[in-house]
C-alpha cells in the first residue's frame, strides 16, 4: 500500500467510532487489501476474524448493553461461549460469598516480538496458577489472557520489577503487554488482603515476580444486576476479560499494528493452556475456626460430625482436673447424705468449697489430688516418650 493510500486509510478509520461494527468492517477490508498470508489462519476465509464477529452479534451486544442501561434487572441476550472446564469453574465461583471474591488483574511481562508474547502467555498462565496455589490455602481462580500493544515510552518502568529492562528495547518501538483478567477466591481473604499477598512472601519478604507497582490489582465483584441475594457477577466479570477490545499504540496511525495485535490475539484464544484455571476439584472451600481444618461451604466440619470431642493439651489437663473435682464432690455428698438424721439435711449446707476444707472430708481431698497428680503425669510421660527416644538413638555411643 502506498503512503498516500495508507494515511488515506489511517484518516478513514480515525473518523469512526472505535470498536464499532463499520469500524471493525473498515479496519479488516483495508488489510484484505494488502493480502498478508500470517492472516490466512486468523480470518479463514471471512471477512471478520471469528473472535470479533462473536463479539458484533446482536445477541452479545445486547447482553453487554443490557447491564449498563438496566442495571437492576437481569441480563438478556446471548452471554460469551467459553469451555466446559471454565463453565465448571464458573458456577463453582458462584457458590462463594461476594465479600471474599475480586476481580483481579496481574500483569505478566512485557515482549517485543509475536511469537514471544505467544509463548509468554502460556508461560505466565502457568506460572501464575502454580504461584496462586502455593501461595494460597485452597483457592478458587479463573483468569483469561490479553495482550495490549503500546509504545514502549508509554509503558511505567515501575510496572514489571526487573531492573533496566527498558534498555532492552528502542523507546519508538511497539511492544505486547500480556496480562491477565478474572475471577479469584481464598478462604477468609479480601480482595485487598489478596492483592497484598501476591507482593508479599510467606515470609514477609518482597516478592519478586508480581510486587511491580500496580502489577497486580484485585478490587471487589460487583453483585450481579438484578439480583438482591448477593449474587456475584461472575459472567460479567467474564465477559470483560474476554472482550478483546484493540488499543491502537498510536490513534493518529490505528493500522500501525493491528496486523501483529490480530496474530497475537488470535492465537492465545485458540490455546487453552492461556487460560487460568484453579480449583475446579475440591470447589469452596472455607476454615472451621474449632480444628483449623477446610471444609466444602455448605457441608459440615469433620470435628461437628464426629461425635468425639476434639482434645487439646491444655484442654485434656483442664478437663482432667475438673472430673476428678466433681467425683470428689460426689463421693462427698453421697457420705454426707447417709450420715445425716434426715435425708434434706445436706441442702441447707454452705457452698461445696467450704465442705471440702472441713476436717471430715480430708481424705477424700487427698484421693482427688492423687487422681489428679496421676493423669498430669501420665499426660507429661506421653509429650516427653518420644523426645527421649530421639535422645537415645543419637545418643553418641560408649567406650574407647
């Protein structure tokens, strides 16, 4: 195409309006004309790549603008199509209570060619459902990849925490921005509670990876439109990962690499290895406070279904002291109520604390007491056995 035809072309598109039907019309005819053949597999013989016209049908249209203008009744039209394992994962997110879920966003790095950002987004999908699951107790994740071609100038430098790795590029030159948008759940976490903790170690320390300055954001999902039970809005926060909108670099020149947006776009939406999923198993999870243990939301803890309590150390002894007071009490009584004249006698006695201090019943404190001193020994015996095995068998052997 010759620079006039091409600036002609530029004028044209900049007139309409962006992300418009006629504007995606008009931005694909103009590169039918220069006939690439890296664009064969992405438009197939259409006119329209099939990820946009998925998105200009009057059923997804009307889906999208039904939120916005009715934002208190439920959606109509025909929401986005995604997998069998994503569908799972959504109405596996819809179970979980709306304080804990966020809409989060990570960015992943920065690449300058096609096939880098192509082998970046399954890399960092990777990456980030391993970090999500190591770093976390039991989470539920869903994230879907974009990547956003910019103008190196334009990008923070404080966004990816790698020192000088602007110099790796030119400042004109146009790079992909891979990053991620969706839906994450941690049992008793915040949505700003998750965001922290993808800066923060275990340990307290700065993570390397994703602690870049608004490198990653989570901030709390809306309740779906139309519903007042606090549902969450899961599908919405979908469809805007999903939208697949095109940010030109430069609006005065919106051809200057779409091509390259067309191929990189296209081919992380064929790959379901870009897709982040996590949790899809074992579902929504939440911490029973009694054991510490994870149990399914809505079902019973082990620790309440079982029928025998569950003991701590300081639990048992408490426990073992208070029995053998109370036998004592009831040994005590039960003499008390023989020896007296009249069987209603003992009712009109002091408190139990004043019986026990009596003369009389001197011994049956003194069998208490053993009682107690017994099962206190047993219980240290039973803490300290194994540490004296340890001693034993390191122990440094005798002799010369």
């Amino acid at each position: 195409m010759r620079p006039l035809v091409y600036n002609i072309a530029n004028m044209t598109v900049g007139r309409i309006e962006l992300g418009s039907r006629e504007w995606w019309l008009k931005m694909c005819d103009a590169l039918h004309h220069l006939d690439y053949p890296d664009l064969e597999p992405v438009f197939r013989g259409k006119r329209l790549p099939r990820f946009v016209s998925d998105r200009l049908e009057s059923g997804y249209k009307a889906w999208v603008n039904s939120a916005k203008q009715h934002p208190h009744r439920n959606r109509c039209g025909t929401p986005p199509k995604h997998s069998k394992r994503v569908n799972e994962l959504i109405e596996v997110l819809q179970q979980a209570p709306l304080d804990r879920l966020g809409f989060i966003t990570a960015v992943e790095c920065i690449e300058g060619t096609e096939q880098e950002a192509i082998q970046a987004a399954e890399d960092g999908a990777r990456r980030l459902g391993s970090y999500i699951r190591r770093r976390f107790d039991h989470p539920v994740c869903l994230m879907f990849p974009e990547v956003d071609e910019k103008v190196l100038k334009d990008v923070d430098a404080a966004l990816i925490l790698k020192a000088k790795w602007k110099l790796e590029f030119d400042e004109n030159q146009r790079v992909f921005k891979v990053h991620y948008h969706g839906v994450i759940y941690v049992p008793e976490h915040y949505p700003e509670d998750i965001e922290q903790a993808f800066r923060l170690c275990k340990n307290g320390k700065r993570n390397r990876r994703y602690s870049g300055a608004n490198q990653v954001r989570v901030i709390a999902v809306e309740e779906a439109p139309g519903y007042d039970d606090e549902t969450a809005d899961i599908d919405g926060c979908c469809g805007y990962a999903t939208k697949y909108h095109y940010k030109p670099p430069v609006k005065a020149r919106m051809l200057e690499g779409f091509v390259n947006w067309l191929i990189v776009t296209d081919a992380i939406i064929r790959n379901p290895k870009t897709i982040v999923t996590v949790g899809v198993r074992y579902g929504i999870q939440t911490l029973c406070k009694r054991c510490e243990t994870y149990h399914e939301i809505g079902s019973e803890c082990s620790c309440s279904v079982s029928t025998d309590p569950v003991y701590t150390h300081d639990s048992f002894e408490e426990e073992s002291v208070d029995k053998a007071l109370e036998e004592a009490f009831d040994r005590q009584e039960t003499e008390l109520s023989h020896s007296s004249e009249h069987p209603y006698d003992h009712t009109d006695m002091g408190p139990k604390v004043g019986i026990i201090l009596n003369s009389e019943s001197a011994s049956i404190w003194n069998s208490a007491a053993k009682a107690v001193s017994k099962k206190l020994t047993r219980l240290v015996a039973s803490l300290t056995a194994p540490a004296l095995t340890l001693l034993r068998f390191f122990r440094k052997p005798q002799g010369p």
